[in-house]
C-alpha cells in the first residue's frame, strides 16, 4: 500500500482507480486536490457566498459516494462539473420552493462578542494586496452580476476549462449556444469591469 506522500504524487486518474478499490486513503488525497477547485467553481456561479461551504460539502460528498460510478477515470474532469453543476441546479430548485424565514438574532449585552487577534504578516505587500482583493472583488461581483445561463458557462469555460462541447453536454445545450452564451459573457464583464483595466 502507497504510503501518504505516494498518493500526493499520483495523478488524478490513478487516485479514482485506487478509490474505487475502496482505497480511502487515495479517496481522502482526491477531495484534498480537488477541493479548492470545486470551492472557486462554486463561489463564481453562486450569487452570494451564504451557502457555498455546504455546496461545496455536498459536492464533495457526492463525489466520495458515486465515484464507483464513474466508468472512465480519464474523465473524471467533466464528470465532476456535472456534479458541480448538478448541485447547483438541485440547490436552485430548493431556494424556489423554500419559504421565507425571518431571522431574530439575540445578543446578550453582559458577554463580550468576539474576541479579534491581529498577527501582522512580514510577507505581505498590504498595497498590492488590497488592489489583487479588490480586483477579485470586483471580477466575482461582475461574474455574479451575469444572467444565470451566462454565468455558468463562463465559469466552465474560464475556472474549469472546460471545451465547449463539455459545456454543451454539461448544460445540456448545443455548442452553438454556448459559444454565443460565452459571447455575451465576455462582453457583459468587458463593460463592467472596464474601469479597471
């Protein structure tokens, strides 16, 4: 059996094989690797970022239960947004037939509420630190700003690199769709974020 730095080296199709032989292990090592990306995935095609740790758990999660479903291992990629993607859809649904709730928040004013530790950082360059977090902002707030159809393309297209035929068959749209809905897209963040360019 590989040892914890084996499996780190492996690539990703060698970790589902070894998955799928209940290897949980190399189970464990695949949803570390692909966790941030499934995260940033996410927190584009979201428009706010109140529920995307349990999308992201829940994305995570159906990846470690169906993984033996999965026929080809070179295909895990596409079969991942699908997941992703899939996830997002069913969480829409939810939000439509969900009631409104009304939220009452009590403080108890004799208990301190948060205690804040700052530790300044030696490696930070706060000044270019602050244009990267406001550029991303900015670019997150665009993206989240796009038509629903739009949206999801363009976070395939550009955070997943997906093709557009895996877009297309992720979406469940011809490819000529998608190449208009990327299309228009790109232009509608052209303009939002031309200020900053």
């Amino acid at each position: 059996m590989p040892n914890k730095n084996d499996y780190k080296k492996m690539k990703t199709d060698e970790l589902v094989v070894l998955s799928q032989q209940e290897d949980f292990s190399a189970l464990e090592e695949l949803i570390r690797k692909v966790q941030k990306d499934v995260f940033a995935t996410l927190s584009y095609m979201l428009k706010s970022s109140e529920n995307l740790y349990d999308l992201t758990q829940e994305v995570l999660l159906k990846l470690a239960r169906n993984i033996n479903n999965l026929h080809n291992p070179k295909c895990f990629q596409g079969w991942l947004n699908h997941i992703i993607t899939n996830t997002y859809y069913d969480y829409l649904r939810k939000l439509k037939n969900k009631p409104p709730v009304i939220s009452i928040e009590y403080s108890c004013p004799s208990q301190d509420s948060e205690i804040n530790i700052e530790i300044p950082d030696k490696h930070s360059k706060p000044i270019e630190k602050c244009i990267t977090n406001e550029c991303e902002r900015q670019v997150k707030k665009a993206i989240r700003g796009l038509p629903e159809v739009f949206r999801i393309a363009i976070v395939l297209r550009e955070f997943q690199g997906l093709s557009y035929e895996e877009i297309a068959s992720t979406t469940n749209s011809s490819i000529g769709t998608v190449k208009s809905r990327i299309s228009r897209a790109r232009m509608k963040l052209h303009e939002d974020l031309k200020n900053y360019t």
